[in-house]
C-alpha cells in the first residue's frame, strides 16, 4: 500500500472514531459550513453556536464522514483507485492532487450553498474521491475495473463518464437529497484541469529539451 493512500486510509478511520467520542464538538468547526449565516438559526447546537465559514474547513470537511457507509465506500474507492495513482505520478504529487480535489469540491459545495441557501453543513471525502476516480480513468482508460454494486466490469473512461452524468442528473433533478452531487461534480472538474495543466507542463519540458 503506498503511503499516502495508507495515512489516508488511517487518518479517516481515526477521524469517525473521534467522531463518535466528541460528536458535534468535532464537527461543528471542522465540517464544511455555507458561507456567512443566512439561512441558519441563531441559536447552538451542542453547546457549541454554529460558526458558519472558516477557511481550514476547506480542507478538514473532507476527513469528516456521515456514517461508517459513508466511510467505508469512499475509502474503498481511495484504496481501489488511489494506490494506482499514487505509484504512477509518487507520494507528493499524489497527495496534492487528493487535496486539491477535496479543496474544488469544497468551493462548488460553497457556491451551491449560496445559491441555493441549504442551510446545513458538508463532510465526506467525496470530493477527493471523485477526482481520484477521474484520474485514474484518464491515466488508465482502458484498465477493466468491477463495480462493487452492481458487480459489472468496465474499461475505468466508461465508469468514469457513467458516474459524472449521474451525478449531474442527480444534482439538478434534486432527486437524492442530502448528497452533495456539485461538490462529487467538482471534484472531478479540479482534477481533470490539475491533470491538464500537468500535461501541458510536461510537453513544455519536453519541447524545451528538444531544443538545439
């Protein structure tokens, strides 16, 4: 198991079980909360009054799960599709694509939010997930992979195409509530530019080194 995938394997089993311990003390500044408070009631949860948006939760929003569900399907996703991703481009790359990815979820989550004023706050690593997915299905197109439920093999590019239109259909119909659809949708949108943008500088480099 490469490291990166195996720290966030652990990080995020580690964070649930906090989860059960100090319940909304740990969610509370840590989830991913609409900017500002409009829509929100004015009063505390847990003791505790709602923050509304701080900047850290950008990022630590993205190691906060639902249920053992929740976690237990990103992290099969973050070990089935991660591992490989991580030996192709190494640890450091591969951990700051995973972040940026949670980080461009995050920000269409906010804007989402904002249009639509839902007053409640995101967690998951989802966003990651979906950008690990991505990646992994423009660097191994062609690689079979078997669908947990339904257990049906496809090349990884169908997979990939298959879960971004049902997110989309999912997201503007509304017809599952309380997942955030946009946020998945902007996962895999950060990652495909950060992909691109990698590819445009590798081919720059590659001219560079042709040159007389």
């Amino acid at each position: 198991m490469p490291p990166v995938t195996l720290a966030l394997l652990i990080s995020n089993v580690v964070v649930f079980l906090m989860q059960g311990v100090y319940g909304e003390g740990l969610l509370i500044p840590f989830a991913l909360w609409p900017i500002g408070n409009s829509g929100l009631e004015v009063g505390v949860m847990g003791g505790a009054e709602w923050p509304g948006f701080a900047p850290w939760q950008l990022v630590t929003y993205g190691f906060l799960h639902g249920s053992w569900g929740h976690l237990f399907f990103n992290m099969f996703a973050l070990w089935m599709f991660g591992a490989a991703l991580e030996q192709l481009w190494g640890s450091t790359r591969y951990a700051g694509f995973v972040l940026t990815g949670i980080i461009g979820a995050g920000i269409a989550q906010l804007i989402v939010a904002a249009v639509s004023g839902m007053p409640y706050p995101t967690v998951g690593a989802s966003g990651g997930v979906y950008a690990v997915l991505l990646g992994f299905g423009m660097m191994f197109p062609n690689r079979m992979v078997l669908l947990l439920i339904p257990p049906i093999p496809m090349k990884a590019k169908y997979l990939v195409i298959i879960f971004g239109l049902l997110e989309l259909f999912l997201g503007v119909t509304g017809t599952q509530q309380g997942v955030a659809h946009f946020a998945h949708l902007g996962g895999m949108v950060t990652g495909f530019f950060l992909i691109r943008k990698w590819q445009r500088d590798f081919a720059r480099r590659e001219d560079v080194e042709r040159l007389p």
